[in-house]
C-alpha cells in the first residue's frame, strides 16, 4: 500500500497494528514533499531527520493503540510554536530564534502520537485570503499552479491536497481554515468559541475571533484531528442527527458590492438537494447578517494586526502590512474594541438559530482567485475586493459561531468550489455528521490530480 496520500485513520490504524512502521509512512512523506513542494512551495521548513527520529522512536512505544494520530504526518501552521523551529509567520520581521517549546495544541498533536512533518506558508501575519509573502514566496494551489490555494492556511491546505501530509491545523480568523480548503477541495473546519485554546503566544488572538482547527481530505480525518486537538472523543465520531434538521440556505452576500459566481451557486444549490436526499429539509432563508455588520469584523481585524506588529520592527513588514497595522492603532485610540461581539450581531444571529438549526452557504462568492490577483493593489483597494472574494466566512468569526467548508464540485476550469454549513454554538458534531452525509451522498476526489497539466 501507498502510505502517502492514504486518509489519517488509515495511517493510524496501519501503526496502531504495526502492519506499517512510523518510520515507512514518515518516509513516504518526506520523497513526495520532495518530489512535488518544488513548484508548490506548500512547507517553509521540512522536519526532514527530526521527524524521522521521532517516527524511530514512536515505534518503540508500547501504548500505540493508544494513540489516536499514531504515526500520522501533520502539517503545523507557521504561527504555531514548534519547539526547534523559528516561528515565521510569513514574515521577514518575525523573531529569528527558534521556539524553546511546543505551543499546547502542538504539544497534543505529539501526544496523540502525530508525526510533525514540517511547517507551512502562510500570507505575512495571516492576514489575507492568499498565501502570498515577501518572506517565503508563492504558495500554488496543487490542482493548478497558475492558482491561489487561498489563505491564511494555504500552505497547509495545499500539503493535504497534494497529499505531502495526511492532516494539517489551521487557524482561522476570518476564514482562514474554511477558504483554502475551499480553494483545495478539503474539509475544513473552524470550531466555535471554547472548544479549542487559544495560544498565549498569539497574544488576543484578534481579540479572540481566531481559533484554530483541522483541514483533511475526508470528514473522518477531520473529526479524528479535531479530536485530538479538543482533547474530546465526542467529536472523534459523530453520530448521525436523530432528527432531520432545519437548513435555511442563502446567496445573499453579507458585503456590499460582492455577488456569487454561477458555478458557485451551481454547486451550492447541488449540495442543498444532496441535503434534502439525506432527509433534511432546505428552504432558502432570510440571512442573518447586515451590511454594516462588515465594520465589526474590520475592527476586530485591524486591531488584531495591529496588536501583532507591536514588537515588530515596521522597516522589515510589508507596506500594506504597515498600513493595516497604523489603520488599527489608530482605530484602539478613538474607541476601543471590545472583545464581546457586537450586541445586536449576536443577538440576530442566536434569533436565527431558534428557528433553524444549519445555515447553508457557499464558502467563497467565487472559485480560487489567479496567484496575484491581489498583489500590488492599495490598501482602500485592497479592502474593497478581498471582502468581496470572502464574504461569507467572517461573520461566523465575528460572532464565535462553529463553521465547516466542505468540497461541493468543480468549476468550469478544474478547480475546486466549496459550500459552508454554520451552526449556533456547540454544533460542532451536527456540522460534522451532517458533512459526513454530503460525502457519501456526492463524494468527493480527496487529492489534487497531479499530473503534468496541473504541475506546469
């Protein structure tokens, strides 16, 4: 058997019964990475003989079975400390020690016995739906390089996708999780307010509308990851709904000026009737979001970034970088931003949850975006066109709700589309379950096709 490109639970299973070695899988990795990361560009650092060492010695343990991610390559997202590894987070401003420890969510990957295969691209600071820096480079999207694998977590989403590494984690503080696996044709999920810890390192955490999650190729994979990260077997296997449930649907962008591609909706309206066929009942829904609810999640974000430039020397950041970060300091002293979501926000988006219980929506208005398409802009210009690639993903950071993108088909040009379920709070399990209904009802391609047409 191929280990490399093989779902997580099989992987684990093969250690867990030593029909393979930690070693073998960890290897099998490493020459794909090698082969294939050339012209993705999906790792800034490939744990070559540290993860090897360790896959040594995973192998000698006597608790395998124990260990829900035995011998799984991870991909870790490089705003994550990793202990021996300076923490980039796709910036040339970042501090160039390494990590003297493990972040928590790192040190249960470990624990649940994963093998931390490398650190990947992410956009400077994690701020765009691009991974695209000045520090490391163009992340390309396995399925065609000409495009974005989106972002932050593009460099994650694009390792899983070309099957370099079997899981990757995430965060996601505006859809970060959810939009490049969209781009990528992955399941990715942002969980709610709590269910995971935010790291200390990462300082507020965009004044806590970050949080972190899993990416893979199959439901499965992502409820065993979000397991492990959540330190909960609840999540491990959800159960089906006992109850067909209320699913209110919506193209209706949340931003001004934005409006759904028609392949998009093409998808999303797919995904819907494969909903009704599992017994749910989809009915096309009033959204709960308004227009102006934009400005909410605008400051949350500007005085994130601006919190994370604080120890940041501003000659080394990226001048759109710069403006962002001046456009938060500014904004903390004329008003402060609270931490809470904004009142009446939350208080229409808990009305709209009591009379359904999943909002269908697609993930992005349109498929992935040309590598580039956001370079060289302004900053005004900037902040008018990104929003409108991505406006459905933030609101659920704004008001903490848990969010998954799951594949939903192919567009025009080969290239994957996504449909996003939302849930109110706790409904990580339902989101699961009920992705996990989409799957075998329109299963899905789990890898990028890699061949030399999609390589060039």
């Amino acid at each position: 058997m191929t280990w490399a490109g093989a779902p997580a639970a099989e992987i684990a299973a093969g250690v867990q019964s030593r029909t393979v070695s930690p070693l073998e899988v960890a290897d099998e990795h490493l020459a794909r990475i090698a082969a294939l990361d050339p012209r993705i560009n999906a790792f800034r650092i490939v744990r070559h003989e540290q993860v090897r060492h360790e896959a040594r010695a995973l192998a000698t343990r006597g608790d395998l079975r124990d260990l829900p991610l035995a011998g799984v390559p991870v991909a870790v997202k490089d705003n994550l400390d990793l202990a021996g590894c300076v923490t980039g987070n796709g910036s040339r401003a970042a501090r160039q020690t390494a990590a003297d420890s493990d972040s928590e969510l790192v040190g249960r990957l470990r624990a649940a016995g994963a093998l931390l295969i490398g650190k990947t691209n992410v956009p400077e600071l994690c701020q765009w739906p691009v991974t695209e820096s000045a520090a490391h480079g163009v992340t390309r999207n396995p399925w065609h390089l000409a495009y974005t694998p989106g972002g932050s977590t593009g460099g994650g989403a694009a390792a899983v996708a070309a099957g370099m590494a079997a899981l990757a984690i995430g965060s996601d503080g505006g859809g970060s999780i959810r939009i490049p696996s969209s781009c990528c044709g992955l399941v990715g999920l942002k969980p709610g307010d709590g269910v995971l810890p935010r790291p200390a390192e990462l300082g507020s955490n965009w004044l806590g509308i970050s949080t972190f999650g899993p990416l893979a190729t199959t439901v499965s994979d992502a409820a065993l990851l979000l397991a492990a990260l959540a330190a909960d077997d609840r999540y491990r296997a959800p159960a089906a709904p006992e109850r067909p449930l209320r699913i209110g649907m919506t193209t209706r962008p949340p931003v001004l000026g934005a409006s759904v591609d028609p392949q998009v909706r093409s998808a999303m309206l797919a995904a819907a009737e494969a909903l009704r066929e599992a017994g749910h009942t989809v009915t096309d829904a009033p959204p709960p979001w308004r227009p102006q609810d934009a400005l909410g999640f605008l400051a949350r974000y500007f005085a994130g970034v601006a919190e994370d430039t604080t120890n940041l020397s501003a000659d080394l950041l990226e001048p759109l970088t710069r403006k962002v970060a001046r456009a938060g300091r500014v904004l903390t002293r004329v008003r402060p931003v609270p931490d809470a979501p904004p009142a009446r926000q939350a208080e229409r988006f808990a009305a709209w949850f009591t009379e359904h219980d999943l909002l269908l929506t697609p993930t992005l208005a349109t498929p992935p975006v040309p590598v580039g398409a956001f370079a060289g802009q302004g900053f005004l210009r900037t902040l008018r066109d990104v929003p409108r690639f991505i406006p459905f993903t933030p609101p659920f950071n704004t008001v903490r709700y848990p969010a998954i993108s799951v594949p939903a088909g192919l567009s025009d040009t080969g290239l994957p589309i996504g449909v996003q379920l939302a849930a109110a709070p706790g409904g990580e399990t339902t989101l699961l379950a009920v992705a996990a209904q989409l799957e075998r009802i329109r299963p899905w391609r789990r890898h990028a096709p890699l061949d030399d047409a999609a390589l060039r």
